[in-house]
C-alpha cells in the first residue's frame, strides 16, 4: 500500500484518483461507531480552526409549563439534544432527561405533572412515545416498542391520547387512541386503506371527536372529522376527485367546536389560511390578500386569539388573527429569519416562539400579548445560545437572487458571497424533499465553508420546491424529473457570467433527494465540477422504492413514479446515476447512516461501489448509529471536518500535507 500522503498529493493533482474496487483504505473512528474508506485522518490544524464552527448550538421551544411561569424546550449540552425547563428570561437551562439518543417531540400532560415524549434508537426512526414524570425524573415507554409512532395527541382533559402507528401490519400510517395509563387500551379508530398517510391532528373540547389529517402528497391532502362514539368520518376540506393541498395547521377547534382553521391551496396558487364553519358549512378564506403559503398556526386555549406564519419567498412573516372576527395584523418589531414553534402560555397572554436569523441560531423568545387581540407588546429573550466564541455579526448574510433557466423561467436563489473582489470558489448546496425549500437560517457549515475555504455559496429552489405554488412545486414530478437537474446546469451558467465567481472551481453538495442532485449534476455536468458532497442519497429510484420502509414507499411513489410500470422504470433506470457511475468522473464523497429507514444504506453502498468500478476512488463514510443524517455531536464533527478536509483537496486543489497520515 502507498504512504498515505502520496495518496493524497494523487488525488489533489487531478479530477480524481483512479483505484480499483479492492484499493480501499478502510479504518473506524468514534469508538467503531463509523467506517471510514479512504478518508484520511483530519488534521490537527483543521480540527482547531473548526472547533468554534462545531460548538454552536440552539434552543427550541417544546411547551409551557402548566402555570404559565417558565418554558419546556430542547437543547444540547452534550452529545444529543434533550428536554430541559427554563424559569425565566436568561434563566438557567435546567436538564431533564439524560438519554443517549436525542428526544424528539415533547407535549405537557394537561392536567397532571407528565410530559409525553418520543425517541428512536440509532436514528432509524422507529419512534416510541413515553411519559416522563416532571417530579421524579421517571419515564416509561406507554407505546408497543416495535411499531412507530408520531404525531402524539392529548384531548384537552389528559386522559386520553391519539397518536399514528404502523402496529397493525407494519407499513399503515393508522390513527390510535389510547388511555396513557393503561396502554393496553390502545384501538385503532381510522384504518389506513391505501397506504397514504393518517395522523390525529386535534381533539374537541368535549373529547368526542378528532381532526384527522390524510397526506397523499404535497399536492393532494385532506382533513376528515372522526366521531370517536361512531366511527363516522366525515370530510371536512380536500376532494379526492380533484385534488388539492389541505394542510392542517393546528388548533383547529374554535368558538365551542363551531369552526375549523386549516390552509388550501383550492383558490389559488398558494396555501391560504380558511376557516370552516361545522355548523352552517360556509367556508371564508381569510387571507386571500397575502401571494404566499401560510405555514403556521395556533389558538390559544381560550379561542381569544390566533397566530398564523406566512412564508414569504423563504423568510417568516408572522401575523395575529381575532378568531371570531378573523381580522388579522402583522406582528411588528420581529428579527428578519425564521419563525416556528408557536406556543401560546395557558392563560393566553403571552406566546412563545423559536427565533432563528442568518446570524443568531435558534432561541427561545416570547411576545407579551395586550388586551385586543390584535394587539402585541414587547419580544422578551428567554434563552441565549452559546455560538462557540464566534464574531456572529461579521457573518455574511445571504442576498436573493434569480437566474434564468431553459424555459424561461426565473429560478430564486439565496448567495452567500464572502468580502473581496474575487474571483471566490463556488459551493452549490442543493435542498432535499425534493419538496423542501432552502430557507435562509443561522449556518455555521455554510460560516465555516466561507471563512476556510473562502467559497460562496449558493442555495437555489429549483424547480419542486415548496413555497412558491402548487404550479411550480409539480414542474419536477415524474418523467420531468431530469428538469431540476436541468435547473443546475442553468446556474453554472449563470456563475459562469459573474466575474465574482470562479466557474473553474465549483462543487456541488446535497442530501437526501439533493445527494440524488448532486449525482446527476456530476452525471451531466462533471466537466464543469470540480467535486461532489453527498450525504443519504437516493443512487437508483428503482431500488430506493423498492427498499424504502414500506410505511412511505407508496407516498414516495406520487412524487418520483410508481417503479412498477414499466415504462416509468425504464424512464428511473434511465436518469439513476447508479446506471450512469461512469459518467461522474469529478472526485466524490459520500456519507451515510447505517440505519437510514428513509434511504436505505444500500444506496451509499452501490454507488461507491459502482464508481470504484469504473475507475474512480470515492471517499465514504457510514455512521453505524445513526439513520437519515447525523444527530450525534461526535460524529456531526467528523462528518464536518472531512468535508472541508475533501474540498480544500478537490474544490481549492491544495496539496496535502504530509503529515496529515
């Protein structure tokens, strides 16, 4: 075998390193917990100028506590992210629960010193829900611990809780309800007849009936109303027959169970916030003014008052609605950023948020609330998380851009451009879903990637994208599928046009979906790439259908196409890059999680191989205890560290150094 700095000064010299399958340097890190193939060990020199990068955190918001007084939220302080109290503004983080695996999502009990709780193992998603005793520290698990389970709903009394679970036969999103002190009383009060997805979304204040939600897909859901005493399901807002996005948007039962809140994109091209009235079955839609999605919502218990969040064009806009009168005003005096877990206190007088800027990461605020209920006073700060002894205010913000693509079309971008003249390397970060959007947020990746390597950035919205209408979000689905690759292509032109930027230099990164984006742009674009970072991607839609948990692989059917047609499998053989490996010639890495439940590791696993095979080296690293991305503090930074490690190698062309082995 080569020393291993000759190694590296090969593989920085050219646009990759030819090896044959067998000419693989393999060895483990974090305690045997990841597998490490050809990536050489990070210099000391990288770890420290990162350590700040890798040391920042953020608080969000989980539930009030039961008088009003303080604040549930999650946070870390060591490896995972746990439940913790806070008492007062700028009070001490007071650690609940002390699990190796992070907690996911938390409610209070009403009426009782409970809060329930969910947690995986290993992130394979497999979630169980447990009561956790806020006098004694106690927990115990009150789902079956096989099955998963989500979206975990108490009535307005406590005594009972509605929650989705696939225990029936493993692959059925199916509504549950249980009495949480005696779990054995869990019956199944919707059954799932398609494989699509049903979640309880809110009870009545009588406890005699439930919104249901069911999710086809993005551009098809519906809300059904559940008489638990019945079993009647009646549908409230969608149309299977025409479909259209209905999203439920949380505390829906209003004026003594007299109406519905929820958002539709029936009158429009974006989600608008509507109110149903159950009795007389008319339907206003309120904001028929805004020309954006509405994505938020919540009521406080008493019905006094409601909040909504819009999002507009990727940054939060938050408004307050009268429910009765349903007026609404924006809320004024809120940092530019992101705006998310809306939390109204008991007595409905204040309401808590998780605030989240290019700048500051996410925190805990909360906004005293006047006597009218469109009327707001002070934000007060409750939590103010460590950034690692970063200057966060020499951080560069993002601008919006658009370019044009081959239609005509415009497609929004957000640029991340470091001080200087230039001309800067390029780093194209591309979002999964594909139904997601890249949302401008508080990075210390995209911090670190401008300060170390001195790129910019560049986040695009290609086309399917979530947030800029139903029209724009189908223009992917399909055999359209290669379009968004298309959208890609029409960025590296648009690079190619600005002196600024270095067209010679220019990497691509992504997950999930976006590491399916980062193969195909290699695919069709390698001559124009210098690397490629992909983490959890999808390598062939053909196996990933096949092998993806069978509780999601018939919703991942409507937005890539149902592999068991014949022609549209030989349209996804076609476009999978696993099909093309000797077309990405730019050198590659590749990261994933052994447990990965969504895209199987199998995935990584062919994709690696293929390219070794047709005579390309790939970096690659699997995390034998996490699933769909890396929650773990340790191996987050190692993750972090290899990829600068990999670009200043490939994207910047620097030599190793010797003793990095």
């Amino acid at each position: 075998m080569r020393p291993l700095f000759l190694y590296l000064l090969a593989a920085a010299a050219g646009p990759a390193l030819e090896a044959g399958a067998d000419d693989v340097e393999r060895r483990t890190a974090n305690d045997g917990q990841v597998v490490l193939e050809n990536v050489p060990e990070v210099p000391e020199e990288l770890r420290g100028s990162l350590n700040r990068y890798l040391n920042t955190r953020g608080a969000g918001v989980r539930d009030w506590t039961a008088d009003g007084s303080g604040l549930y939220l999650s946070t870390r302080f060591g490896n995972v992210y746990q439940l913790h109290r806070v008492d007062q503004p700028g009070g001490a983080r007071h650690q609940l629960t002390f699990f190796e695996e992070p907690v996911g999502a938390a409610r209070r009990r009403p009426g009782s010193r409970q809060l329930s709780f969910t947690m995986d193992a290993g992130g394979n998603e497999v979630t169980q829900i447990f009561l956790f005793d806020l006098e004694t520290g106690d927990h115990r698990m009150i789902s079956d611990g096989e099955s998963r389970h989500r979206s975990a709903v108490w009535s307005d009394d406590g005594e009972r809780l509605a929650f989705q679970s696939t225990r029936r036969d493993g692959r059925s999103n199916d509504v549950w309800v249980m009495d949480p002190d005696d779990p054995e009383s869990a019956r199944l009060v919707v059954e799932s007849p398609d494989g699509t997805w049903w979640g309880p979304m809110d009870w009545s204040d009588d406890g005699r009936r439930l919104l249901i939600a069911n999710y086809v897909s993005i551009a098809d859901s519906r809300i059904h109303l559940l008489d638990l005493d019945s079993g009647g399901l009646t549908l409230v807002a969608g149309d299977p027959e025409s479909p259209v996005s209905v999203l439920g948007v949380g505390g829906w039962f209003a004026g003594g169970d007299g109406g519905v809140f929820f958002a539709t994109d029936e009158d429009g091209d974006f989600r608008q916030l509507a109110h149903l009235d159950l009795a007389t079955g008319r339907r206003t839609v309120i904001t028929a003014g805004i020309p954006w999605d509405v994505d938020d919502f919540e009521l406080s218990d008493d019905g006094e008052r409601a909040v909504f969040g819009v999002n507009e064009g990727g940054l939060s806009r938050l408004y307050l609605l009268d429910p009765r009168s349903l007026d609404y005003r924006p809320v004024g005096g809120l940092p530019v950023g992101l705006v998310g877990g809306l939390e109204f206190s008991p007595d409905g007088s204040r309401l808590a948020m998780t605030l989240n800027t290019a700048r500051t990461p996410s925190d805990v605020f909360t906004l005293d609330l006047a006597e009218g209920p469109l009327e707001h006073g002070d934000l007060v700060r409750w939590t103010f998380s460590e950034v690692g002894g970063l200057d966060t205010d020499s951080f560069v913000e993002p601008r919006l851009v658009r370019y044009p693509t081959f239609d005509g079309r415009q497609i929004p971008a957000f640029l991340y451009q470091p001080a200087g003249e230039g001309p800067f390397p390029v780093i194209v970060y591309i979002h999964g879903g594909p139904e997601a959007q890249y949302r401008p947020s508080f990075s210390s990746t995209f911090q670190s990637w401008i300060a170390e390597l001195g790129a910019a950035v560049v986040a695009p919205n290609v086309r399917g994208s979530n947030g800029y209408g139903k029209d724009y979000l189908t223009l992917d689905n399909g055999m359209l599928r290669e379009d968004s690759v298309r959208d890609i292509g029409a960025l590296l032109d648009w690079i190619s046009a600005r002196p600024e930027l270095d067209e010679s230099r220019v990497a691509v990164y992504g997950g999930s979906y976006g590491g399916y984006m980062v193969l195909a742009s290699l695919m069709h674009y390698g001559n124009r790439l210098r690397a490629g970072v992909e983490i959890v991607g999808i390598s062939s839609f053909v196996t990933f259908l096949k092998n993806t948990k069978a509780y999601r692989r018939d919703l991942r059917r409507v937005e890539y196409g149902d592999e068991r047609d014949p022609e549209m499998e030989a349209h996804l053989q076609r476009i999978s890059p696993v099909n093309n490996a000797d077309r990405i010639t730019a050198p590659l890495f590749v990261a994933h999680g052994q447990n990965d439940p969504r895209v199987p590791v199998t995935e990584a696993e062919q994709i690696v191989a293929e390219v070794r095979g047709a005579g390309y080296d790939v970096w690659y690293m699997n995390a034998l205890d996490e699933g769909h991305g890396y929650r773990k503090k340790e191996n987050s930074d190692l993750y972090r560290q290899v990829v600068v490690m990999f670009l200043r190698r490939h994207l910047l062309g620097e030599a190793a150094d010797p003793g990095d082995g």
